[in-house]
C-alpha cells in the first residue's frame, strides 16, 4: 500500500470515503470531519504510519486535504 492508500485506508476508518476519481486537494472537512473524528483520524494516521505527529500539525487551519495529509507524513 502507498502513502495515498493508507491514508485513504485511515480516513474510512472515520467513516470518510474518498472516490478515487476525487481531487485530492478537496477539503476534507467538507465531508463531515469534525474535532473528535480529527483526533480519532490523527490516532489511526500515527497507529497505521507508526509515527507520531509533533503538536504544531495537529493544528487545523480549515483547510485539511488528503495532499496535506499525506505530505505531512
């Protein structure tokens, strides 16, 4: 699985599907995410990657993508 298709992987686990024939640029906040489905996707991004993710990205500035995502792992 690439970067894309783990995040992807992480965001359902949210309940947030993403088509592959999507823009990845769209904001994901559009399809509902809201501050504890953040914080549950975070958890599942750092769980999955096996990292974590210093305090100053977990910052939302209102505008989350599945591009920032991936390029912040």
């Amino acid at each position: 699985m690439n970067r894309k298709e783990k995040m992807e992987y992480c965001l359902e686990q949210i309940g947030i599907v993403i088509d592959a024939d999507e823009d990845i640029d769209e904001n994901i906040l559009e399809y509902g995410l809201d501050s504890l489905s953040y914080i549950h996707l975070i958890c599942a991004i750092e769980e999955l990657f096996q990292i974590e993710i210093p305090d100053q990205y977990l910052i939302s500035n209102g505008m989350l993508t599945l591009r920032s995502l991936i390029l912040m792992v």
